[in-house]
C-alpha cells in the first residue's frame, strides 16, 4: 500500500500513520517529495486494513499497489487451467460451444433444441430451470422438473449441461443433475451462493455482475477458490452503460485483461451483452478473434413465443451458420471446435 | 405494449404480428404513420411477453407503455405509506437517523457508539453481523454473536436495530434480533433472499444495487410486496459511474423520481455513497432538503481502527455536529426529526 | 509518480526505469516490498510524461500522485474565489440565480421572462442565442439578433446576462453584448475555445461535459486560466450513467468535492440534470443545502411551443414558489439571495 | 411520436394535446388501452418539437418512433457507401490499416514510423500535429510544422495522410496536407467544426464521443453530411464506463450496430479504446472479425520517450506482427488488407 500525505502535512501527522502501520504489522517506508510525501507499507500478508488510515488527519488517500486475489490470479499459476467437464477440456486448444434455450419450457422443446445444437457442433446444453426474473409476476422456470428434462436431453444426446443455480438451499440438487453449475450476473456478489459453490467440485460459470470490474469478478472467483473448488470459467456477458442500443455493452476488452491478470478459461455470452439475435453472430465471432475459450449462446426454435428472452435467441438454422463461421477462425487462431462424438 | 414495425414492412408482416398479439390475448389497433405502421396491443394483464415479438420478420422494436410494478405504484396506492417500526414512524413528517458502525466489532464498541448516536438524535442503530465483503480474506462479522451485541444495545439505549440479512436460510435468526432487515446493495436482486424477506413482516430496508435502475428497485420491492410484506423503505446509496472522486455517485434525484412513482419512503445512504467521511455532512443536508424520510449514516469512535468502511466513518462529535446542521432544514420543509425518549 | 513494477522484476529492468527517469530529470527513490518493487520519481514540474514509462518491461503501471492542475488547485489557493459580475458577487455569502429560457426566441419572449423572474428574485437572465443542438435540423438559435434581445433585457431590467459561446471566432461578439460567457458541456474540451475565453476577462460559466471527471473539468478550467482569465465558475448539470428515468444523473458530490480540491465558485443547472420541470424543484433545494453557490434554471412561460428544451423548463409560477422554498434553506446555511434593486 | 397520457387522463387534457398536435400540423390517432391512452402524431417532417408536449398535464411522456437522422440513414441508403481516397477505397471489400504515431514529433520520428508501417501493410499514416490534450501544460503539437512533415512522409511513402483538425479556423489550412480529416472525440458534438469540414469535400474520419450513444455518434455524421460532404468514415475508439482495467470501454457492439442503422464505412481504434499496447492486437483482431473496415492504430519506434500516448503505442514488430496475424481473418471474412504500390 502506498499513503499518499497532504500537502503541507506536519511531521507529527506523519510519524501517527507510521506508527498505525507498525501497529498493523508492517515496515514504512518514505519518499519525500517536493509537494508530497509518500510512505510504503511494506510487509507480509492482506493490506486491506490499511485503507482504514485514510480517517487519518494528513492523509490524502490510500493507493492499493498489489491485487487482492491470490488463487485466480497468474502471479500464483503461470499456466493455463484446463477444466475437465467429464471429458470435456474448457480452457485448452478446443473452443468449447454452448448453446440452448434462456428457460427450459417443455419436454419436446429442450429435446428439440438440443438435437439442432448438438447436430450444428455445441458440446454443452444450456437451459435454465430456476429462472432469476426482474419481476415476480414473469415466468419463474419450471425448477426440479426442468433439471429433470435437461437430464433427459442429456441421456439422449450426450451433450453435457450448464443450467443456473440461484440459491445456497438448491446447489446440491443442481449438482446433481447438471456437468456445470452457472453463478448468473444477478447473484456474482451473492457471496453465500459463492462459498456454497465453493464446496462442490463442480465446474463453476461465473457470469460477470453488469456493474462488476474485471477485479471484483476475479474476486468473486476467489471466493469459490478459497473454499477448494479450481474449476472456475470466467464468462463476460456485457456491462451496464449509458448506452441503449445494446441490452449491455460487449466488453470485448475483458478477454485479454482476463487473460492477463488471471489463468481461468473465459467465455463469452453474446446473446445477453447485445439482447438482440441479431448482433449475436458479429460479437461471437468477435469474441473467438479476441481469444475466447468459448461461448454460451441463446438458442431457440420459434423464439416469438418463448417465455423469456425470445428477442435475443437465434433460431437453430442462423446459430449453425454462425458455427460454420466461427470454424475459419478457429483455425486462423490455432484452435478448433471442441466436438461431441454421436 | 407499442410494436413499432420497419420502414417498408409487409402487409403479411403485419398480420402475423397482430395473430400473434391475438393469440396470446390482446387487441391490436393500428396507426398508419407516412413512414412507419405502428401497432398498439391493448388489453388486461402482464404484457411482458410480447417483447418476445422483436423476433418476428419486419418488427422493429417493442416500446413498453406501462410500468411493470404494481404493488409498489403510487398509481395503485396515492398516498404516501408510513411505516410503523415498532412505535416509530417512517415516511411521515417526521426524519429517521439511522447510525452506527459498519460492522459490529465489540460489547465495547457497539454500546459506545450506540450510546453516542443516541445522544446526538439517531433513533435506530445500525451495525452489520453479517458482512458480504469484495475478498473473502477480509473480515466476514461476528454473524450470530454480532446479532447478540446489537439486542444488548437496543435493550441498553431503546435504539431500534436495524442490520443485514444475507441469505434466505437466517432471516428468521435476523430477524429475531433486529427490528428492520437490511437487503444490501449487491442482494438487491438476490430473488431467493427477497422472496423470503416478504414472507416476513419486519420493516425491509432495500438497498439500491449499484448498477440498478429506478424501475429494478421498484420491482425488487414488488418481489417482496408480492409475497404480502408491504413495509418496504428504499434505500439509495449510490450508483456506479466513471467518475471515481467518490466511491459511488450519490443519485439524488432518485428522491423524487421515487416520490413521484411509488408510496414507499426513502432514504439516503450517504456514507457508501461517498466512501470519505469528509463529503456525507453535505450529502446528509442536500438529502435532507430533497424531500428524503431518512438517512443511514457509518458512525465510528476509532476508523482509523475500524474492520470495514473506516474512511467513510464520521466519527461521534461529526455526527453530533451534523445534526445540529439538519434540524434546521428539516424545519424549513416542515418536518422534525423522530427521536427516542430516555 | 509511483512507478510500480512487476512481479519478478529484474534488476536490469529496475535499472532501466530508474535510468529513464534520471534522463527526464527526476530523482528515483526505491521501495522493495516483499511482492513488488516501486519507483517513486521525485522532483520539480510536470511529471505527466513519466507515464509513458508503462511502455518499458518490468513496469505494471505508472500512478499519478499529484494533480495535474495547479491555478485552479485550492492548494495554490486557499481561500474561497469570489468574482464579480459587474458588482454582483458569486462564490461568497449570496446565492446568485440565473433563470431564463433555454432559447431566445423573439423579444416578446425574452422580455416576459426577463421580467418575470427578476420579479421573483432571479439576478442573472440566461438565454441561448447560439445552440449547439444535437439535430442539424432542428432550431440553432437567433444568433445575433438573440444577443441584441439580451441586451435589450438587461437594459430593461437591469439584469445581467450569461450566453453561450459556441465558437472562438464569435467569442468577442457574445462578450459585447453579455456579463458571463458560458462554455457549454459538449465544448468543456474544445481547448481551442476554452484558451479564447481565456483571453478575455470576462467571466466564464463552464458546464461539465457530460462524461467528464470533475478531474478533468478542474484541467478545463486550468485551460481558461492558464491564459490569464481567473474568473472561471463551475457548473455541475448532470452527467450520463445508465439510469434514464432523468436525462442526466445530477452528480451532486461535485459541490463538496470541487469545493474541496478548488477555490472556484460552483453553480448547479438542475434542468439539463432532470430533464424534466417536475424534479426541478427538488434538485435545486438540495444543491443549496450542499452548498452551492447559485443556481441556472430553465424558465419559460409556454413551455409545451418553446423552440427547445421545453420539457424541463419551470413556468414563471413554479419559479416563483421554488425562489421561497430557496430562502429559509439559505439562511440555514448562513447565506441569503443576492438581488438585482429595482 | 407516441404520446403517452398518465393514468386517470381527462377528456379534456387529451384535447388539448390532440390540439396542439394538430397546431404544430401533424394529425393525431388514438389508442385507448386498458390502463392507459396512446396519442400517435402522424404526418411528414421533423417531429422533434412534440417533445415539447410533456409539459402538458396529463402527458406522461413522448416516445420517439423513427430516428432523427437521414442521409446517415440505411434506411435512405440501402447499399454501403464505398469512400474514395485518392484511389484507395474504405467500406468495400479491402481492410484498410491507417497506422502511426500519436503526435509527429520531428522528421526523424515521422519518416522512420512511416517507413517501418508501410513495410509492414499499413495504407493510411496517422500523426497528430494539433493535439486536444486534457492538460495546458502538455506537448500541444508541432502545428503546421507537423503538417508539412506529414506530407513529407506522404511523398516519400505514398501513404495517405489522416490527421486531426481541432478548430474551424484551421480546416483548410489541415486540408492542404492531409487526405483525411479526423475529428476527434472530444469535439463530436463540436458543431461549428463539423459544419465547417461539412463545407469541405475531404472524406472525414469522425470519432465517436466518449459519452455518445451511437445515435449521437449518427446525428454528428449528419451535421457533415446535411453541408454536402457525403464522405463519412465513423470510428468507435472505446467508451467510457465504470471499468479502469482499460482506458475506455472498446463498445465491439458498435460495429453491427452502425452497420444496421447506416451505409458508412465503420473503423475501430483499439489504441485509445484500450490504453495499452498490451491489449491492441486481441482488440484489433477482434474488431476485424466483428466486421470492421479498418484500424487506426498508435505505432511508435520508442514509446518509451513519446510526447504523447506512449503506453498505448505498439512498436513497429509488434504492428508488423499483428498485420500477419489479420491476414488469416481477413481471408476468412472474404476480404483482404488493402495495400499501397511501391
């Protein structure tokens, strides 16, 4: 940590912050400058208190010099984590595809979308069966019945499933029927959700909150870390901004910040950031080119009449074209389609 | 719901957008514009479905015309809500001060600064037992015992407690020791913990989340209303910007926008919302002289000392200082501050 | 500067950084943490260019220490700016208001409101002559002949002027015929006008860009003065965020915020904050109880025919009933109304 | 425009706007909801003025339903505009690289970074000689010293020269030296500056503001546009947001976007977008496979020194590598980099 000193601070306001740091544990360290001085704390161990010492008289502000996660970071691991989704590798060469619909809604419609996605190359089936809405008064999802028939879609189809889990109560049952338990945007913060994940061995997909910073994201995969589970994919799937042609804002930029800063798999979710089935082919494609270990995207056959985000699921026909799209640049990026044998 | 159609939209095209609109329920009315047809799909009921028309060929966009909360609407219920908290009165004439520490610490600090806020006029004491912290290596709450520490200063001071509630499975345990359940920023769409808050008939305090909007706010209160506890106070706290001078950006307009839409009162939280002690005595006044039921203010002896939210802390004699300033405005707009006999 | 490098730096690497900084003319100062080391640069002048030392290996991020203004820093100047507008103050013990339409739109029109709001207790008349609108279809002012209006208003009246310059070429113009010269928010960073009103000496009203810091509205003003115009006063209107139930959000922080880093006087425009007549109110009583120093409002008595901004435009009435809700609030903060005698 | 009446509207205030509708010379069609009624004003021409009616009792809001821009428009203009520079197409099926550094900063500087880009597949030379730079106090540009070095380094190379106007007065002194005129961020809403380069037939690369929705981004396209200077060139240089990882936010989304709603050729910045060389070849990839038709991007031989944006710089293999990488992309997109004959 770095205390940055008023101008035209005493000498005795600054032997108080030296002595609160040594009281912490820590070594000071100054720098006098011609309009400021700046005293390091130095030591061993989480910093966070010191920010405390901004309540100081003569301290202008407190600067955080190291990150506050420690597992997810690639200080700690160099290389690359590959999650195994029982078989299947997230975070290696093989650009990994999921795809289906926002809710699960009935038997003929998860099987129906299931076979089109697996039969145009996703390895994994989306679906929700617990379904976080804005309102109370919209479509909820169909709950254990909806785990049931993912379940189902899986036996038949070998395609392995991500669904939505929204609460500490349910995370076992999930884990049950389901390869990787999804942490929404909604609940990134949810940190009992977090601990509770933390205690499967489950592979986690951790969606980015819509106001959450690329660091309070890797500290939300802390938190799962810290109680034993490794298995975390970081997914980006738009932020909040002023702007409104988009449901969100694509931050194409997470891909390599994240890649930088950490060694988890990232995904991209481009159906949720751009909120129009439209956009969603250019900002997949987009997000392979950048580096992507892989997508989730919203598939649905009549999406006129879904119960939730009809608007921004493709039909079946466009997300196969997008993968024969997404094939050439794989490959121009040394990667290929991750692909489940029949 | 209003269907706004394409520039050069078929007839065909139309006519499927209005079967559409017949089969789940409305009536369709047309107006022919010179450059574009606009559809007005009228009838009773949730209308939230018919955005999943933005997939149909030739629709452009789908504009809401209505308000999804209901329960929370001033148009459902005109005059203002008071809520009664145990014999006091929020929402009325009179301006709740909440204070207190950030999280519970000690026997010893809790009743110190309880004793001071009461002293100074604060009616309720707030103090946190169950912290959700950004790292999970900071300070997590004395959780239970906290809860224990904030009775004995309500037994002690005849403050009313008002504290956090993080997880569906302990709101009964909260809510045993305290007399308004707090939902925080980051929960405020934590669906499981609002739902099982309106099971409850305790006050809800409900925090804004920092990337939510007015209307989520309302809807989050809608979630609790809807499950039949109608004793809701929004809480804004500051919302995520650019700017980064301040922790958050204190959204006051939010006041009256809320006043203007829903009869549930509201309250400032200007301590999160500055995240430096030094700003939260003009924010509590401008606050104060926008028409706000309330304020929730960090109240600390020690922050250069304290576990969480040090540098937002006033310290007692600020705070005391502070309420000297509000009396004052709160005459100027006709109201007085609520205080606790000895 | 605080240049902190990577983990595992090299020694040669540290060398290299120290080594630049020397050839800029600074002095290093080392700090060896247990994780990381920091450069710190010390030494007199603009020390913006060590930024480019990011570009070097071993260097995580380069952080700034000081403030990059100097003439507008309360630190070169402690005690309050108080300029005078051709013997009326602002910045000191009065609340100046400044009320008028957004645009001039015929000399009927302009003397109305002119008379009706100084009747009410306004001192300043705004007025747009030059409008920078969005639309280049939509009305772009009187021009000149608007600036005559205003002089006409004035001379009738008694009341001083503010106008908006739009261009350095008419800079002169519109400070023959106006007393303050308003840079708009969309030129906060047109620095080619912001160094001609610099060469003038009148005083200068400058907005906050819509997506500025108030950092950077700060350097805006250093722009001005930095020309030798010292009369600067500041302008919070609102800026953009992602909530849209307001036009903008009113970042009312700024007032203790620049009124902590600045000597300059602030002034808030509550109407291009709300964007709609009926917060108005509101907003304006609670920017004096934060302390600003005056106030610019939209007003207008035929709102729903203006040329321009009429959704957010007070009648002359409303004005009224506002200007006596702003009296007792300024006498609780020790202040009271300047007025223009009659 | 839709008019959205509040609950519990009158006869009579629905009259009254049918009235002023039909003064402003529109006519009025009503839809009478269950909840709500729905005035849509229909007619030809510029509607902007109804948004005046929302200070009509009774109105609650007034929904625009078509965009205000036109010649922008796809919707006038079905199939993309091709911009001819000097024989050197933007928007059709050719890439087109525009590299260089921030500011020129001597002969020596501009001709090695024009050499070394050129070699490397860059068609376009980018170098600031008048630099809008946030602080008085930084390097301004060598002015017109700098424009006579770029053609300079235009005759030596071949390249085509963009750099940046900031003032109307320079227009057509810049005009002389360069190929294509920028008009950077911070003065898209600059409007004297736009008419002015609108009056010229130069083709004008037009940088997105920082806070500009896109639609503002296309209303700024139109103030050229609606002088006569069809030759338009958007460019999306990032953001601002909440996140601080990258220096603003790269919207990706912008690309599909511009391209929906308009013919113009569109080109993304990732130098300014990220604000670090680390991050500009992920984004740059990025950006061509979402469907860009070109990059401008920051190259400087030693960024360490730069006068300017040295952090965001990339070094010219770095560049020369990066156009490799493109290639495969571009290919996969049925396009190539357009190049310049030696």
């Amino acid at each position: 940590m770095i205390i940055v000193m008023k101008h035209g601070t005493t000498q005795k306001q600054i032997d108080q912050v030296i002595e609160n740091i040594a009281h912490m544990g820590y070594e000071s360290h100054l720098i006098v400058g011609v309009a400021r001085t700046v005293v390091g704390a130095v030591g061993i161990g989480d910093k966070s208190r010191l920010t405390a010492l901004e309540s100081l008289e003569g301290v202008e502000q407190v600067l955080p010099i190291m990150q506050p996660y420690k597992l997810a970071s690639r200080e700690t691991k160099p290389e690359n984590t590959v999650i195994n989704v029982d078989g299947l590798h997230i975070g290696g060469d093989e650009i990994v595809l999921m795809a289906g619909p926002c809710s699960v809604e009935s038997e003929e419609q998860i099987l129906h979308i299931a076979r089109e996605v697996k039969s145009s190359g996703a390895a994994i089936l989306r679906g929700g069966a617990y379904k976080p809405r804005t309102s109370p008064y919209s479509f909820q999802g169909l709950e254990e019945e909806g785990l049931r028939l993912l379940a189902k879609a899986r036996k038949e189809t070998g395609l392995k499933i991500v669904t939505e889990v929204i609460s500490p109560a349910t995370v076992e049952k999930v884990a049950e029927y389901s390869d990787i338990l999804q942490i929404g945007a909604r609940n990134m913060q949810n940190y009992m959700l977090l601990k509770e994940v933390g205690k499967s061995r489950k592979p986690i997909l951790l969606k980015r909150g819509m106001a959450a910073t690329i660091k309070e994201l890797l500290m939300s995969a802390e938190y799962i870390m810290s109680e034993g589970n490794y298995n975390v994919i970081l997914c980006e799937r738009g932020i909040r901004t002023f702007e409104t042609e988009t449901r969100n804002t694509l931050d194409i930029s997470a891909i390599p910040v994240l890649k930088k800063l950490s060694h988890l798999p990232v995904v991209i979710d481009p159906s949720h950031a751009a909120g129009h089935w439209y956009y969603v082919e250019d900002l997949s494609l987009a997000a392979i080119a950048c580096g992507a270990d892989g997508l989730i995207i919203e598939v649905h056959h009549t999406p006129e009449t879904a119960a939730s985000d009809g608007p921004q699921s493709l039909k079946p026909e466009k997300f196969s074209s997008l993968v024969e799209k997404i094939r050439p640049l794989a490959a121009a990026k040394g990667k290929k389609l991750c692909f489940i044998e029949n």
